[in-house]
C-alpha cells in the first residue's frame, strides 16, 4: 500500500514539474524567471494536481464499487460458492472491499500472517480489518465466520438444487434461508 501511495505521489509531483517546465519555457519571459517564481508556480501546480488526483480517484473508487455491488446484487444466481456469500454479506453487513477479501481469505481457512503477505500489508491491519468484520456482521471469532459461510454455502446449495428441480426457469435463492447456524446466531445474545 505504501508503494502505492508513493508511486501516486511520484506521479503527482512529475506532473507539476511538466507543467512548471512548460510555463516557464512557453509562457514566460526569460526575464521574469526567478527561483521563487518557478518554486510557486511548482507549489501551485502540485497542489492543482494532486487535488485533480484525488478527485479522480474517489470518483473511479465510487464507480468500481457501485458497479461491484451491481453485480453482487445482480448475481444471487451464481451458485452456491464462499466468494457469493462473502459477496452478498458484504453488502449487507456495509464492508469495505479489503475487509470482503479479508474475510474470503479468512472463510478459506488462511492465517492472519497468510492474509498479510497475499495482500501485502501488515498482520496489524489484517487483525484490525477482522476486528471490524466481526463488529459489523455480529460474529465473535474466525471460526464462526467460517461455519457462517460454510453454512451458508450449503443452504445456497440445497436452495438452488431445490429451485432447480422445481421449475426450469432461473430462480434466485432465498434472501434468508433457514440454516442451524444462522438459527443459532439468532438465538445467542448480541456480542458487547
């Protein structure tokens, strides 16, 4: 992530001294060239430039994320797989997309120091990304999760082999199927 982060800014600051070295050579007078000039006009394209960046990335961000919770919503007929139920509980329980690949990785049975080098970033932040995970879908451990999507898988399956034989056309699963699991969820005390 860092790397990121350090490549957006190489970027931004490459952009600016473009833009700084072309003011200058184009529409400036030799004479009015001066250090404190070029640095302000440095200084203001940076600024011009990174907020451009930023804007451009939370719009893409925004568009990628609208589109991926299309296709979750569109996609309930995907068959029954750990990836759709993460998918479709992502969305209901309001995870961001590293928390959702967190809890994929984590509901296939990785560790945390597993999770951290897959995606590259600190065993801390996986910890905390599972923190937040458990808050938001009521779970306590990563066991539970696992038996949740396990569980849930099952009941995807049993819903669309079911629909399946019952009629030829494509039918959806359940919104909520009936599952032990989830009956036992229900049946616990919220977690404090």
């Amino acid at each position: 992530m860092n790397r990121t982060w350090g490549l957006a800014a190489a970027g931004v600051l490459a952009v600016a001294a473009v833009k700084t070295a072309l003011v200058v050579q184009v529409l400036m007078d030799p004479a009015q060239v001066d250090p404190v000039t070029v640095s302000g006009l440095f200084a203001g394209f940076t600024v011009m430039t990174a907020g451009v960046a930023y804007v451009t990335f939370t719009r893409i961000r925004a568009h990628l994320e609208a589109l991926r919770r299309s296709r979750v919503a569109a996609g309930l007929d995907e068959g029954a797989s750990k990836e759709t139920v993460i998918a479709q509980h992502a969305v209901e329980w309001g995870l961001s997309q590293a928390e959702t690949e967190v809890a994929l990785f984590v509901a296939k049975g990785f560790s945390n120091a597993e999770i951290a080098s897959m995606r590259g970033c600190a065993i801390a932040t996986v910890k905390s990304q599972l923190g937040s995970i458990y808050q938001k879908s009521g779970l306590e451990t990563r066991y539970q999760l696992m038996a949740f999507v396990t569980d849930e898988v099952c009941a995807l399956a049993q819903d669309t082999t079911v629909a399946a034989d019952a009629a030829p056309a494509r039918v959806a699963p359940a919104a909520q199927p009936v599952a032990p699991f989830r009956r036992l969820r229900q049946s616990l005390p919220p977690a404090a």
